[in-house]
C-alpha cells in the first residue's frame, strides 16, 4: 500500500512539472506587437483649402479689364427726349457709290444722320468723309476691320480703335466721339478701354431692320418706319443697294409722322432728365441684337 501510494504521488509530479516548464518558457518570450492597420491618406480638398486675403495687399488692383469685372457695360441704344427727334446711323461704309448716292439723296431731303465707319474703307475714301462731315453728318468709329472686340486682347482692341480714330481725323479734321462695337458685341472691359481710356460713347441701336440679310427695299422701309420712336437710333447699313432705295421712303414716312432726323451725337445731347422706361435694343422680329453674327461686312467699297 506504501509503495503504491509513493509511486502515484511521483506520476503526478511527473505530470505537473512539464506544464509549469512551458508556462516558463512562455513566459520569457515576448508577445509579438499588436499590427495596427495603416491609416488611409487624407487628402485636403480645395474648398477645404484656407482663403488668403488679399486686402492688406498693395500691390494688388481690381481687374478692371476682366470680363467679369464690376464695371457696367456703358452704351446707348436710345435716348430719353422730350420731342420727336431719332436718329438714322449707317454702318460699314464708305462705299465709293453707294454712299454718296446716299448723300446726294440726304441732301436734297436736308436730313442729317450719322456714320460709323470701317477704317480701312475710310482710308480707301477720305474724299467721302470729308463731304459727310462738310454738310453737316456726323463720322462715328466703327473700328479698322470688325473685329469682334470682346475676342480681342486689350491691344488689340486700341489697334483697331486708334487706328480707325486717325484716319478719320486726318480725313475731317474731327476726332469721332463715338464707337459703334461691331455686331453690338461688347463687355466691361471693352467699356472700360473705350469709354474710360479713349473717352469715347459706344452707341448701339433700338431698331434694326436686318437689312444685311437684303430681304428687299420694302422690306427695309417698313422696319424702319414701324420701329420709329422718339429717341430711337436707327441702324442701316450705307453698302447695301436695297438700304439705298428704302431711305427715301423711310425719310418722307417719318416727316411725314412729324419726325426729326438729328445726328446720334446731338441726340445724346438732348438726353431728357426725367425718369424713362429703359428700352432694349429690337431687331425685325423683336429679339435682341446684340451680339449678332452678321456675314463678313464687304470691306471693299462698292
């Protein structure tokens, strides 16, 4: 009974002392580190981004000439009068027969009017101009080559001014105040460099009878005739055959009606002061005109 107690006691012992050695050897070694997974790039969006201000700046100026820039579109369409006066403006000439068939015929109606013109056919022509202005029409830029000025770099937008702006004071003496934008095409920073630098009016119109699509001399007249109002600045092209034959009739209509016809110039001039309701520009069919895409102008005369 003794031996077989003492031999139990030694199996168990036996059988504790091989946990407690790998509990041991567990022990003295260490735990690997935890994996800790890695953390996605952040990635700062530009809104996200803080604002630098500018204000304390000084060297920084309002972007005038950008097309988005504060500064107003400034142009005439037509103008608040207190009477019957409008004014007749012709676009694109001289034309070498047509212009002065016009003239002959604005003479013997004793009607004044004014003339936006292509510098490169002013240039053509100085003797036309010279005449224009001798009885009493008005000479208004209509740039060297219509361009559309809003496509235009700044300098280039001044090349074609200024250049146009000399031919025709070397032709009548006179500086023009005035510059029709071709196609009507226009934004802040053409008005800044025209009316702010150049200190010119940029004039567009209330009324016009689409009459480079030539759609016949009764077609023309009756545009005109029926867009008339006081203050109203209609436009006609001086290089088109069936505009030629419709001024006539426009003429007599209108005087007829009690109508006067005065320069864009004295028009502006009569400007009322009282309160009128702003009136936008119309085409034939009642749209607006402006920009509108013409066919390329002749710039040869006719």
């Amino acid at each position: 009974m003794i031996k077989a107690a003492i031999f139990s006691f030694f199996v168990l012992l036996l059988g504790v002392f091989p946990s407690l050695s790998t509990a041991q050897e567990n022990a003295s070694t260490p735990a690997p580190a935890p994996t800790v997974p890695a953390s996605p790039p952040v990635t700062v969006s530009p809104a996200a981004m803080p604002e630098v201000s500018s204000q304390n700046s000084a060297s920084q100026k309002p972007a005038v000439n950008s097309a988005s820039s504060v500064v107003p579109c400034r142009k005439y369409c037509s103008i608040p009068v207190d009477g019957p006066y409008l004014a007749l403006a012709f676009d694109d000439g001289p034309s070498a027969t047509l212009t002065l068939k016009l003239l002959d015929l604005l003479k013997a109606k004793g009607v004044k009017v004014t003339f936006f013109v292509i510098g490169e056919n002013a240039a053509s022509h100085p003797e036309i101009l010279a005449r224009a202005v001798a009885e009493g029409h008005e000479i208004g830029n209509h740039t060297w080559d219509h361009p559309q000025l809003t496509k235009l770099s700044d300098v280039r937008i001044q090349e074609e001014v200024n250049k146009t702006s000399e031919v025709i004071l070397q032709a009548t003496g006179k500086k023009p105040l005035l510059l029709r934008p071709p196609y009507g095409a226009i934004n802040a920073r053409v008005s800044h460099l025209v009316v702010d630098e150049d200190g010119m009016k940029m004039v567009l119109w209330s009324v016009d009878p689409m009459d480079w699509k030539r759609p016949g001399s009764a077609v023309v007249a009756q545009r005109l005739i029926a867009g008339a109002k006081p203050g109203a600045i209609m436009l006609a092209h001086d290089i088109h055959p069936g505009t030629i034959e419709a001024i006539p009739t426009v003429i007599d209509a209108l005087l007829a009606k009690g109508y006067h016809f005065v320069t864009v110039s004295e028009l502006i001039a009569m400007e009322s002061q009282a309160p009128q309701p702003a009136v936008a520009p119309t085409t034939a069919s009642g749209g607006a005109p402006t920009p509108v895409v013409h066919k390329k102008h002749r710039k040869k005369s006719l």
